[in-house]
C-alpha cells in the first residue's frame, strides 16, 4: 500500500534524501566514519585549518555541534587542534595526515554515489536535476525568509 502523499513533490525528496542518506552511511561505515563526520572532514579539506566558528559556519550549524563531531574526529586521529597565536581561547582545527587520506576516500565515495544515484540519467538531466533542486532550495530559502548565498545560482 502507498502513502497517501507519495505522489508529491515533498514526500519525494524526503524519500531520496533518506536513500541518499542510508547509502552514504553504509559506505562510511567502511572507512571507520559515521554520518555528519565526512562534511567536517571535507569541510577541512585543502585548508589549513578553520577556528571552530569559521567551520560551525561552513557546516550550517551550531559551535557546540561542530565541536562535539571535532572531539570524536580529535580523539580518533583526524583532526589536529592548533592554538591562535596571540589569542589561547582560539582554537583552530586542521585535518591530521590520517584525517587526509579519510578526505580524499571520502572525495572518491561522494562520486561513486552520484554516479550511483544518477545511474538512470544522462548528462543532460544531470544538469537539470541540480538546476532544478537549486530552484527548489532557493524558494525554501525565500519562504523562511533566508538570503541566498551567492554559489546559489542556476548556473551550478
């Protein structure tokens, strides 16, 4: 039996999302990571090193969140804690070089799942998928009374 509201547009993102999701878990679970720590990484990656505020930022979340994810990635090896020169209370993070081999692996699995979840499409509707799911985020944003980020354009 379906779900009453499965042909909407709503119940359809949600449902990918989840899919998305779930494989994205699956394939970190063979690297040592659990869901969210792979942004952190990424997040880090080719940087220097971000102070907790600057990454809390990138990450669209709150600092004692991007601080407990860092904590865990710290105490597993990922993650290099520095002290600002000149301010201690300043604590800026930067990937280990373990933390670097787990950001390129998670760089490799982030393609293999688009090319999982777009297997069905061509270059064409590729395009206009991410076009359009751009379209839809920027009428979320608009409705919650949120500004678009300027690498929010249709161009993407």
């Amino acid at each position: 039996m379906r779900h009453p509201a499965s042909k909407t547009l709503g119940y359809q993102l949600i449902h990918v999302a989840r899919l998305h999701r779930a494989r994205t878990a699956k394939l970190l679970e063979g690297l040592g990571l659990f869901p969210g720590q792979e942004q952190v990484l990424e997040a880090l990656a080719g940087r220097e090193a971000l102070s907790m505020s600057e990454l809390a930022d990138i990450l669209r979340v709150r600092p004692p969140t991007a601080s407990k994810t860092i904590a865990r990635l710290s105490a597993a090896g990922l993650i290099e804690r520095k002290a600002t020169d000149g301010d201690g209370r300043v604590v800026r993070v930067g990937l280990s070089a373990d933390g670097k081999e787990k950001a390129a692996a998670i760089a490799a699995l982030a393609l293999d799942i688009e090319a999982e979840a777009t297997s069905h499409l061509d270059n064409k509707d590729r395009k206009r998928l991410r076009k359009l799911l751009k379209r839809v985020e920027k009428g979320f944003k608009h409705a919650l009374g949120g500004e678009i980020d300027a690498d929010d354009d249709d161009e993407a």
